[in-house]
C-alpha cells in the first residue's frame, strides 16, 4: 500500500503495483503533510503535519499522538523501534520511548521528552529568516541500522547537525552545506545527501565535509533526493516552488551514477519537479509537485497515477511512504 502525504492530509493509494491503474481514497484530513514514512520495526506508518504527529496501524485509521509541540515538521525512529523521534517548528527535536505501535487500540498517547541539547548549538540563535518570521523548522531526522545510535537532523534554514549518543548531545556538521535544508537522504552511516534551496550535497563522513553534485546543471532548487539500484535520483528547478507554475521554472528529472556528477534524464511530466520518493514492490516511484506518480521502470519513466495536490500549495507538500500490508 502506498500512502501519500499532501497539502490538505493522507491518501491511499492501491493498484499502484499490479494494474497500474490507481485506486486513491483519503483517510487522513489534515492540513500540509510535512513526511509520511514507515520504519521497519515499528508496526504501521507515521503522517507528520501541521496539526500534530499522526500513526496509523493499517494506514487507514489515525491518531495524533500529542506531541508538545503542534506543527510537525519530520518523524524518524531508531533502528530497534524503541524511540520515535519528532522534529517541529519551531524549531525542537523530541523523543518518546514508550509508544507501542497500537495506537488506535485506546491506550494513551506515548510520553515526550524535548531533546534540550538540540536548543543549544551555537549557531541556534542564527536559524531562522525574516520572511519566515525568524522561525525555522526541522525538516529530516534520520538514521542508519549500520550507526544505531546516531541521529542526523536538517533544518530549515540551520543546516545539519549529528548526535552519535542518541539525541543527548550534538554537534554541528553544517560548514559546506547550504543552511536551507528540505531533505536528508541517508545512504549509509556516514554517507548523506541534503537537498537544499541552493544545490544538492553529498558527504561520506557524517558530514565533516561536503562536495556538491549539481555543478554541471542550472537548477539549483531541491526537494528531495532518494537511491535506486545504487543510482542516486533527484529533480530540481530553477526558482522556488511559489514560480513553479511560471515559464522560467525549467524543471528536471536528474540521476547520478558515478557518485560526483547529475545528468538530465527524459521524464513525461517535463514541466514538473519530483518532490517526494519511496520504493513500491522493488520499482522507484516518485510523486510531482502537481500530484503525478511516476515509476522507473526498465524502458525509462512512466506516469501511474496521481494524488489530489489543493491548490495553491503546489510544490511544498507531496510526500511518499510504501506499507507493506
């Protein structure tokens, strides 16, 4: 089951694998979903949104699970399953360690306990800009089986910043990469790429340095950014997604192979920027800023369906998750 998350709550998407005629039903009415994602050891998926943190066993019925904070911005765990993490805006990073993954069976929401050390990186007092009222938020929590104890959080605008002890204490690693971070991508332990507002980042040591990969193109805007059969996938745009709509757009579909450099490849949907990924039954799947569900398939792109995207939001809010039922 693949759910997507966008501008006004959750879809269900069936048929996706087998017909390639899809099947959409809403099942989660909340505005903007920031992240849906699904953790292999923990039971079900998660929706991170403007009006809280929501879980679903069996991706139709949810539950806000009250985290402190209201607007939630990204959701990670780690790779036991025994700490879920929620990142917010403003700017927190949470932790709770007693959710059971039940979480339409009645029983309280789990307890949260705010990650203080998070508020005291010295470039706290930096984050934020004026057009954003000074607020920034944090956009990925992610983390690696191969490092279980480690957290990467991106924030925007902030930068990224690691903890190797759980989430108690952190450490800067945002010198040569671009503050304004949308996503973190987590190749390996050590090995991240970060789609910002100015260029596409990689780094393979827990980001003590940083190289950029989109040198040889003319976008510079990204989203998102996923890993394929070893293949690096991304899409990007000349201007923010508020000119999306505009001749000047120029968006792309892009690959990298050999690890340094990104390549323009055919796409069907030339005219829009893929802005969320995920993995259905073995095929990369990706969801545009206009809703379009695109495929890689062995003879290239494919469109197989689409996801309501309400108007006016284009762009800042499509998001993918695959469930295995």
């Amino acid at each position: 089951m693949l759910v997507a998350g966008t501008g006004d709550g959750a879809y269900r998407v069936t048929g996706l694998r087998e017909t390639d005629e899809t099947n959409v039903e809403k099942v989660l009415d909340a505005p903007r979903v920031e992240r849906v994602r699904q953790f292999d050891a923990v039971t079900g998926v998660f929706a991170a949104t403007k009006t809280g943190l929501y879980h679903s066993p069996d991706g139709i019925e949810w539950t806000n699970l009250q985290v402190p904070r209201k607007t939630v911005y990204a959701v990670g765990a780690n790779p036991g399953g025994d700490r879920i993490y929620a990142g917010t805006r403003p700017t927190g990073v949470y932790v709770a360690t007693s959710f059971s993954g039940d979480s339409t069976s009645g029983t309280a929401p789990p307890e949260w306990r705010e990650l203080e050390a998070f508020l005291d990186l010295p470039s706290r007092e930096e984050w934020g800009v004026p057009r954003h009222d000074d607020v920034a938020q944090v956009r990925s929590l992610r983390t690696h089986p191969d490092s279980p104890r480690r957290i990467i959080a991106g924030v925007e605008p902030g930068g990224v910043h690691v903890s190797d002890d759980a989430g108690e204490t952190w450490t800067e690693r945002k010198t040569g990469v671009h503050d304004d971070v949308h996503q973190l991508h987590v190749v390996g332990a050590s090995e991240y790429v970060a789609a910002t507002g100015v260029g596409l980042y990689h780094t393979d040591d827990a980001g003590r340095s940083w190289t950029r990969l989109d040198e040889a193109i003319e976008q510079r805007y990204f989203r998102a950014a996923c890993t394929h059969d070893g293949v690096l996938y991304t899409s990007a745009a000349r201007v923010p997604p508020n000119r999306w709509e505009d001749h000047d757009a120029d968006p792309s579909l892009l690959e990298c192979r050999d690890g340094h450099t990104l390549a323009v490849v055919e796409s069907p949907r030339p005219d829009e920027v893929v802005v969320g990924w995920t993995e259905v039954d073995g095929d990369l799947v990706g969801a545009t800023h206009r809703g379009t569900l695109l495929a890689k398939r062995t003879d290239g792109w494919t469109v197989v369906g689409d996801v309501p995207t309400p108007d006016g939001l284009y762009g800042r809010y499509v998001d993918l998750s695959w469930y295995d039922e």
